[in-house]
C-alpha cells in the first residue's frame, strides 16, 4: 500500500488551482505551511488542505497515520468502498507523486507515480482531532487499482482531480462518484532500485 510519497508543490501553483476552483485561503496563510518533503512516510508531519468556511479551504500540518492501537499499528490507508464518510473529517493531500513498491527481497523495486497532465496531485483522506498531545493526523484512501497501478500493485490511494476537490470535502457527490481510480494513461511511472541514490527510469506505457 501507498506509505511513502513526496510534496514539492508550490505555494504558487497551489493558490492558482485554488483560485481557479473559486475557493479562498486564510489570510495569514503563505508559502511556509507548504513545506516541501522528498519522502514523506508513515508518522511524519505534513500539509493536508480541509474546509475552513463557507467556501474557504487552509493547509494544516498533520501527522501521516492514525495512531496504533493494541491490536494494529499505524492505520495510513482506509479502504473507501462500500463506506459512507458525511460523518468522517475529509481532506485531500497535496503530492507531487505517491510510490509503491515491488519485490519481496531487499532492494526492492520503488515506482513512483505522476500525473501526466499536472503538476501535482490530491490525494482524498480523511482526518482525526489529534487526543492526548497527539497531533491531528491523516490516512489516504484506497480503491481498486486503476490500469495504470495495477501491474504494481492490488490497491491504490485515490486521486482527485481539481474539478472534484471541493465535492470531497463538501461530499456533494455520491462517494461511488468521486472515490475511483483515474483512467488509464492518467499516470506516469518511474523506477529506481531502493537505494539511498536514486535513479529514476521511465517505464514504457
């Protein structure tokens, strides 16, 4: 499953997105609360954008991951089908592209995807109230794999384009509508055998 993925948008790129959706941003908000991350992973902090007013969306910095409990760790991703989530805090999770990765032995295979015709991404999520000094934290959803995930793995984290991120958050759409795979040819793929050096390689679709 996705548990590692990167965030180099800029503040810039994602204000002009927002704008472009007729969504507005907190006033104090600027570049710093887009802090950028090459490897964001399972318990770190990063930017999720959620509702803050009529028609008002902000960047808050959460924890990736809900906190483990007795029986299971970290809970990063959240099956989406057959769940209904009006009742659930939605927010999507800006990302300049999600990895998986392949092989049983080490070094394994790291894919990393983007989209092809954007310079970044949303990821839908959901998000929790942070309880006993814990912060608020973030776990992205998954689907079905789309064809272009599906040589690499047997789920994906749900990508939303510009038009449905306030649909999302507002959940004025059926969840069947919006929580599914993108068409095929949507995403670009990249290799690199995991090293601490990468090397990225483009795949041949």
């Amino acid at each position: 499953m996705c548990n590692e993925y990167e965030q180099h948008t800029s503040y810039v790129e994602y204000c002009k997105v927002v704008q472009n959706l007729a969504l507005g941003v907190p006033i104090k908000e600027t570049e710093l609360d887009m802090p950028p991350g090459d490897d964001i992973r399972i318990g770190d902090m990063a930017p999720v954008i959620r509702a803050a007013g009529d028609n008002i969306v902000e960047l808050a910095q959460m924890k990736f991951g809900f906190p483990p409990t007795r029986a299971h760790g970290p809970l990063f991703n959240y099956r989406s089908q057959r769940r209904h989530f009006g009742a659930s805090h939605r927010c999507l999770v800006p990302a300049s592209a999600f990895f998986e990765f392949t092989g049983k032995n080490h070094p394994r295979v790291k894919h990393r995807f983007t989209l092809v015709d954007a310079p970044f991404m949303a990821i839908a999520a959901i998000w929790r109230p942070g309880r006993k000094g814990q912060p608020s934290a973030f776990a992205m959803l998954t689907t079905e794999p789309g064809s272009d995930v599906k040589p690499f793995h047997n789920r994906q984290v749900v990508i939303l384009r510009p038009g449905d991120w306030k649909a999302w958050i507002d959940l004025d759409e059926p969840e069947e509508e919006l929580l599914r795979p993108l068409p095929a040819g949507s995403l670009n793929v990249e290799w690199q055998v995991a090293t601490p050096h990468p090397t990225w390689k483009q795949d041949g679709f």
